[in-house]
C-alpha cells in the first residue's frame, strides 16, 4: 500500500469581534496523527450581519445570471448563477497561508460555495473594519510566482448579486499549520468585490455540473486526494458547541480522516441527493424524514414530517449560513407553542428572545434518511443553547440582547429562505462527515471531549469507517 504523506490540518474557529488577524500560520503542526489526514481548528467569529443579509437566494441558480451581478463593468468575465447566501453573523474562519513563503489568510468555512478566494475589497464591504483587520495575500511576494489559472477568472455572485466578487485565478501553496504544504493548490484572488468581508475556503460542490466538474476538481478537497495526502475526497466538519462565549476557539475542519473526540455514538451514512427538477442545483442535500420540537421538559411532538422522495433534496446543508430553516408549517407550530414573534425587521424572521432560553433544555431533532444498504436513519439534536445568538447593536455595541436562529424555508414572502436549510446551528450539533466519492455525509451527534483523536479514511465503498465516538 502506498504510505501518505502524514500531515495534521487543525483550524480553532474563535468568537471574536472584529476578528483577530494572526500574524503567521498559528496553530503548529501535530505529527501523532494517521497518514493522510489534515486536521485543523477553526475560529467562531461574531459579527453584525452584513448589510446585504436582508437579501435571500430569491432565485434558482438555474434562472439567468443578470447583468447586475458584474462586479466591473469593464470585465469580461460571465457572470456564473449565484452560490449561496453567506449570512455573517456567526461564521468560522479557518487560519492558514498562502505562498512561499507562507502568507497567512483567514477565510470563512463554507460547504455551500464551491470556489475558494481571498482578498476581498474592504472599502466596499459590509463590514470594514472587521475586513481590514483579516491579513491579504499579496501574490507579488510569492516566490515561486503563482501561476494563472484563467478557468477561475469568473465572478461569484451570492443571494440577489448585491454580494458578488470578480476573481482572478490562480494556483499556489497553502500551508496548514506551520509546514503541511499543499503545492498547486487553485484559487482566486479578488480583483473587485461588493458587500462581501471574508476570503472564503469552499467545500462545496460545483452547482451546475457536480461532484466531478472542472469547477469541483479545483476544491482543496479534490486537490488533497489528486496529489495522495488524503485516501479519497473525504473531510468532516465541526463547529462550537453550544453558546459559546466571544473568542473561544472552537470546531474543526479534518481532511481525510474523522475525529473520534467530536462526537459520541456510531456514524450514519445517509446518501447525498443529485440535483433534479426540483432543487436549484448540486448541493448537499439530504433527506430529512421527520422533524420534531423537544419542548422543555415536555414528550417530544411531531410538528412535521417530510419525507424526501427518491431522488428530491429536502434540506440544503450550508456551513455558511446562519440559521435552522424548515418547512413553513413546523415553523409556524413551534412558534405558536412557545409564543415566540417573527421580527419582521429580520429578513430571516429570526425572532427575539431572552438569551436565557440557551439554558433551557429544549431541542429539535432531525431524523435523516439511510444511505443504500444500510439498516436504519440517524437522528440528531439540536439543542436551543446553538440557536441562541447575541445580537451585536451596531450603534452601542450592546450584546445583551438575543435572537433565536429559527425560521421557515418555503416560498411564502415572508418565509426566510426559499428551501429548508441546515445551517451553522446544525454544525455546532453535530458531527459531518462529507464523502464525495460515495455521494454520502455521515452524521453523528457532536460532542466535544480532548484533544484530537482522528482516524483516517480510506477509499472505495463504504470509505468511512465504522467508528463510534469517545464521548460520553
């Protein structure tokens, strides 16, 4: 068998706010790990959510991209259809660097976009301040130089293209810690961007063609397995638990492998649904066969059932928005039985709440479909300690008050998205486990309990192993 390079990717994802900018690759390497496998930290940031929040995904990707969506106007580039909405209130932000020598770059972990950038403009960001204290990689001073990539010279437009970047592409080495180096690594770096305050490290899968595209074969997850440091396009992803407080570093992102010290029970594979007439494109979608309120201290009820038929997405897996989104009428059902208001100044609905409510021992439960050949669903909770969210007023910098990540995918008006989606909440309750190559994520109920304790992940069918979880 051939030996993989060991390498240890670990990225904390802190609450910070703004963002701390760190001055080189922070986080060291660890060598007692398997071959081929990248595990790193993430940090949690908290932040005012950009201006263009307000905007949704009103449209499906395969509708025609608008003129509006150009950065420049001088570009010649073709406006892509949109990726998804980042909403920035709480993200996760993975350290690492670009270049020789290595350039350290903070860029937000996103399983919904499926290209990889960095360098935003920050005078045209929502978020200034926040985007100016992220350090820039300056490809003058990459020795080697970069080498071009033109298939990325394009533009990345999100939710209603008030949000958009123009790129230039790329190839270089990022670096992981301090010396696990992936060499030729694709990217873009922003030559004009609007509304946008973060680089972003896609995870996702090319919208319009899948998992085998062009687009996907220049994901840090397609390149990992091209090159042989990792078995098979596999990684796993984990956010903070809970309500985690302001700048602790939380989550983790592992190429190759899965950490046995972030979750507890067995691993469920349930199958990734391929893009049809139904959905707006290759994503991660699931099949959600029940949802269920777990009110505090009462017998779990049903609100809703969805059963996702062969073949139709019914929830979109997104690390890069915020929020748990379901189906209007469960919606509609939790909010009467816990006598909570939509906030109508919230284009999501988010409603307000007493930031005591993360005390509570109430939860949703999501029950997911099998993958082929297996036995029985998984289903996961998610408590309302990560749902709760302080809400930072932007004028007194008061974060006293919290609002409640909730709210309805569907396609009513007021709905806050246009389809049920799983967002950051759901990473901070559980474990995921992403294989492109069997078109499956395995799921398990997130915990947290040590150090890293990581086990790599091989290749072929039923690639990721059978392992149960060390916490309790």
């Amino acid at each position: 068998m051939k030996s993989l390079t060991s390498l240890l990717l670990a990225l904390p994802l802190a609450a910070a706010m703004p963002a701390s900018s760190p001055s080189s690759p922070p986080y060291p390497i660890k060598r007692d790990v398997p071959n081929g496998v990248f595990s790193m930290p993430l940090r949690k940031v908290v932040g005012p959510r950009d201006a263009a929040i307000g905007t949704r995904r009103m449209a499906m990707m395969n509708s025609p991209a608008k003129q509006a969506s150009r950065v420049s106007s001088s570009s010649s580039a073709v406006a892509p259809p949109r990726q998804p909405l980042l909403d920035h209130n709480e993200y996760y932000l993975a350290d690492l660097a670009i270049g020789t020598p290595p350039q350290p770059v903070s860029l937000l972990v996103d399983t919904g976009g499926w290209v990889t950038w960095v360098n935003p403009i920050c005078s045209r960001s929502a978020r200034q301040a926040d985007c100016a204290s992220l350090p820039a990689y300056n490809q003058s001073l990459s020795n080697p130089a970069p080498v071009a990539v033109h298939a990325l010279d394009q533009i990345v437009a999100y939710g209603d293209y008030s949000m958009a970047v123009q790129l230039e592409g790329y190839s270089d080495v990022f670096t992981f810690g301090n010396t696990s180096q992936v060499p030729q690594q694709p990217f873009g770096v922003a030559v004009d961007s609007i509304g946008v305050s973060t680089g972003i490290l896609s995870l996702g899968i090319d919208g319009n063609d899948g998992f085998n595209s062009a687009v996907s074969n220049y994901s840090v997850v397609a390149t990992l397995a091209r090159q042989g440091l990792i078995a098979s396009r596999v990684f796993s992803l984990s956010f903070g638990r809970g309500f985690v407080a302001v700048g602790k570093h939380v989550g983790s992102l592992v190429f190759g492998g899965v950490d046995r010290n972030q979750f507890r029970g067995p691993l469920v594979r349930t199958p990734i649904l391929p893009r049809d007439a139904t959905v707006d494109g290759w994503r991660y979608w699931v099949g959600v066969t029940q949802f269920r309120h777990n009110a505090p201290g009462k017998a779990a009820t049903t609100a809703s059932s969805t059963v996702a038929p062969a073949g139709n997405g019914s929830y979109m897996v997104d690390s890069g928005t915020t929020g748990l989104y379901v189906p209007r009428d469960a919606y509609d059902a939790f909010m009467a039985e816990t006598n909570l208001t939509r906030n109508p100044l919230r284009a999501e609905g988010f409603p307000d709440v007493d930031c005591s409510m993360a005390n509570q021992t109430g939860s949703f439960s999501f029950s997911f479909a099998p993958a082929k050949n297996a036995t029985a669903g998984i289903t996961i909770d998610v408590p309302y300690a990560a749902l709760v969210h302080p809400e930072r007023n932007l004028i007194t910098n008061d974060t006293s008050k919290c609002f409640f990540a909730f709210s309805s995918g569907g396609s009513a008006p007021d709905d806050g998205d246009v389809f049920p989606i799983l967002g950051v909440e759901f990473f901070k309750a559980a474990y995921a486990v992403f294989d492109w190559d069997n078109q499956e994520i395995a799921l398990g109920q997130g915990a947290s309990c040590g150090e890293p304790d990581l086990v790599a992940v091989g290749s072929g069918p039923n690639a990721v192993p059978k392992v149960t979880g060390n916490c309790k």
